[in-house]
C-alpha cells in the first residue's frame, strides 16, 4: 500500500513538473475525460453506431444521454467538455462509488487486509486511469464489486447487477457464464432474460444498436486496434499486441538484436496459448467438479482468458484486481497473485526509452506542453505480473480440484448434486449469525 502511495505522490510531482500526466495515462494529454464526452455527444446527436463506429451498447449512450445539459452538446465533444459540469460531477460520483463498494465489500470479506488493499484499489492505475478517462469501465465496475464482493443478497439484485454490467461491456456477458458451471440454471436464466430486456429496451430509446451493427463494429474495432499499436502497447492486458511489431514491418530489429527479437516472438506465440489454455482448462475442471471452484475464481478465468486474448483496456484491470484481493492468504500462490495485483496497481511508469517529443495542449494544466512518446517498462511488466498471478491461480485450483477428485466422482451432466450449490467456497467468510449466506456460492 505504501508502494502505491509513494506512485501516486510520483505522479502528482511529475504532473506538477512537465504539465500532463504521463505513461501509462493517455498520451493525447488533451482528451481527460473524453471517454465520457465523447460518448455524450454521440448520445445527443446520434449515429454513434453508423458514423462513430463505437461498440458500446445502446444503455451507454442512454446513461450520458440523459446525465448532462444537452445544451452543451449543440457543437463540439470538446466544447461540451468545458460547458458540462454535471458531466464532471458524473465521473467523480462514479470513481468515489467504486472506492466505497470496494471498501464495503473488503472490509466485510476480510477487516485484517481492507483498509490496506482499499487504499491501493483508490489510489491504484487502473482507477486512476478510469477516472482521467471518464470511462463508463467505472459503472460496470460498481455492480460488479456488489455482484462478487457478496454484498447482493437477493436474486433480483444478482440479475439487475449481471444485466447491467453485460449492457455496459461487452466482455462482462462471459462471467455470467460462471452461473451455469455452478448449475445454478434458474439464476443463470434470471440473469439472462434481464441482460436481454434491458438491452432490448434500451435499444427502443436509442434507436439502434442492433447486434448486427454492434458485430460490424467489433470486426471495424479490431482491425484498427492492429494500427494504434501505441495504443495498445501502452496499457495492455496482455503481450500479443508485441507480434504487431514484427508483423507490421516496423524497424523494431534496427534498435534490437535480432536474436533477441526472435526469442521475444517465440515467447509470445508461446505464451499467448498456454496461458490462456490453462485459464479455460480450469474452467473446464471446474465443470465436473463444481464443488472445487469458489464462483470468484471462476470469474477470475472468464475474465482473464478474456484479456489475455484481447487487451480490453487498462482500466478494465481494476477488475482482475479487486477479484483477486478477495482471496484470503492461506497459500504462497494466493499471496504471489496478491503481491502481484499491488505492484499492478503501482500509479504511474518508468521511461525504458523515449521515442519523440510531441507538443500538446494539456486540457488538466491550461498550456502547451512537450509530452514525450515513451516505451515504459510497465509496458513490458505488466502483463507477465497478469500472467504470473493466472498461472499461481490456476495451479491453485489444479490442485483443489485433484483433492475433490480423489473422494468424488466427476459431474457429467446438467443437474448438481445435492448440497452442492449451498456450499460456499472455500475462501468465503462464514455468514455472521442472523445473516443469509451470499446468493452466488
């Protein structure tokens, strides 16, 4: 926690130096909280699914939509930006509601670890990054904390959590999938007709969205990801954006040795299928032996076959982050993964090298800036302490899923055992007297 303090303080001293907020924050140091204008604007104006482009679900737009003063929205997203307070106010209430639920929920789960790990959750980079992007990644993140931090009690609030998180992010629809692996097949359909009824009526009010263009989009999306590939080396969930370097054709063997570039290629096309592999291993273990697998864990490798595949965005890391601070210490691989998400959290970067100066508007200091273009070493840490903390995880699980092997018999079929979808997982608080057992077991 101190570690991630000391960052923060890091950050403020060099934001105070140069005028902007360096790697791994964005580089185009005039777009603060664009992520949330943009999308305004899109909802004011619409189109935003035929001109825009964007793969956000119709509920997105609904939301920005209505939070604002319309009035602001008449000419330019970066105009509205200086007009909208409301909008300001919106993106600091949704970065302090993601302190708070994770706060609860921490405290709740384990009071001898919270105050630590909540602080380095507020302070850390992936809610940092949120919050200077105004990314809606914040309100998908609240529901979530509820849904897996045990503090949804009821069905109704399971599914009104799930439903709002799918039509957030579309990568949230995977977890849910975690439901069906516990046969929890009445909560699972619960979820499932609430995630198509909330979808279905905010496409009503937006007016398009259809899933049609939604998969046109994605398929846009990821070919011009493949471009903005300082964009995705900058904060990525995962090394594959690295093969765009060699396959692109850019000079990287005219700084680097080519040996060395070769035997980083073979360790990424390596390191791309084992990694996720063993994630969907777990998952598919954790079907026959439903019993072995707590429900966060399971969200843990739905999650993270997710990222290691595709880099969703650093923000979406404050995800992995507060999932994996819900596990307890009872082991070396549970305190590597945890020890990994902290230094995850570490706020700001270090420059490996500097590739060109670029002058800019700072929108957070009112000047011109010359903001630098860096290769930063979290670029290259960061994902292997995601992968470290998937594998110590999944060795974790490995493991209690062979003891659960050696004294009962695997679960083929649909229905579960008696007794199975009542027992809590093996890292869950016990329930305090007079109080219901958390809804997801």
């Amino acid at each position: 926690m101190i570690l991630v303090l000391l960052g923060l303080l890091r950050v403020y001293m060099l934001y105070n130096s140069n005028g902007y907020l360096g790697p791994p924050f964005v580089f185009d140091v005039g777009d603060t909280f664009m992520d949330w204008f943009h999308t305004a604007y899109w909802a004011h104006h619409g189109a935003a699914y035929s001109f825009w482009r964007t793969i956000y679900l119709p509920l997105s737009f609904v939301i920005t939509g209505t939070i604002g003063n319309s009035a602001c929205y008449e000419s330019a997203q970066y105009d509205a930006r200086d007009c909208d307070w409301i909008g300001y106010v919106a993106i600091v209430a949704m970065y302090v509601g993601c302190v708070v639920v994770s706060a609860v929920a921490l405290w709740r789960h384990d009071r001898t670890t919270a105050i630590y790990r909540s602080v380095a959750i507020a302070a850390g980079q992936p809610l940092l990054f949120a919050l200077e992007r105004g990314n809606l990644v914040m309100l998908t993140y609240i529901p979530f904390v509820l849904l897996y931090g045990g503090l949804m009690r009821t069905n109704r609030g399971v599914a009104f959590a799930a439903a709002f998180m799918a039509n957030m992010k579309i990568y949230m629809i995977l977890p849910l999938l975690a439901i069906g692996i516990k046969r929890q097949w009445r909560l699972l359909e619960l979820c499932g007709i609430a995630t198509i009824a909330l979808y279905l009526i905010t496409l009503f009010i937006v007016g398009e969205g259809t899933p049609i263009e939604i998969y046109a989009n994605l398929q846009n999306w990821f070919s011009v990801r493949i471009g903005a590939i300082w964009d995705e080396l900058l904060y990525t969930t995962t090394y594959r954006p690295f093969l765009v370097l060699d396959e692109g054709q850019y000079p990287v063997r005219d700084y680097i040795d080519e040996r060395y570039v070769a035997i980083g290629k073979a360790f990424i096309q390596a390191y791309y299928p084992l990694t996720r592999g063993i994630a969907l291993l777990c998952l598919g273990l954790a079907w026959l032996y439903p019993r072995a697998v707590s429900m966060n864990r399971l969200v843990f490798f739905f999650l993270m076959q997710s990222f290691i595949g595709q880099n969703p965005g650093g923000y979406s890391i404050s995800l992995i982050v507060f999932i994996v601070f819900m596990e307890r210490k009872s082991n070396f691989a549970v305190i590597t993964a945890i020890i990994c998400c902290y230094l995850i959290n570490f706020p700001g970067d270090f420059t490996l090298a500097k590739i060109y100066d670029f002058e800019r508007e700072s929108w957070l200091s009112g000047r011109t800036v010359l903001s630098e273009y860096t290769l930063p070493v979290g670029s290259l840490i960061r994902p292997g302490l995601i992968a470290i903390s998937l594998w110590v995880l999944a060795i974790d699980t490995l493991i209690d899923v062979h003891r659960v092997a050696r004294r009962e018999r695997p679960c083929f079929g649909l229905r579960g055992r008696p007794g199975m979808l009542e027992s809590a997982p093996a890292d869950a608080p016990a329930p305090r007297p007079g109080t219901a057992a958390p809804t997801l077991a």
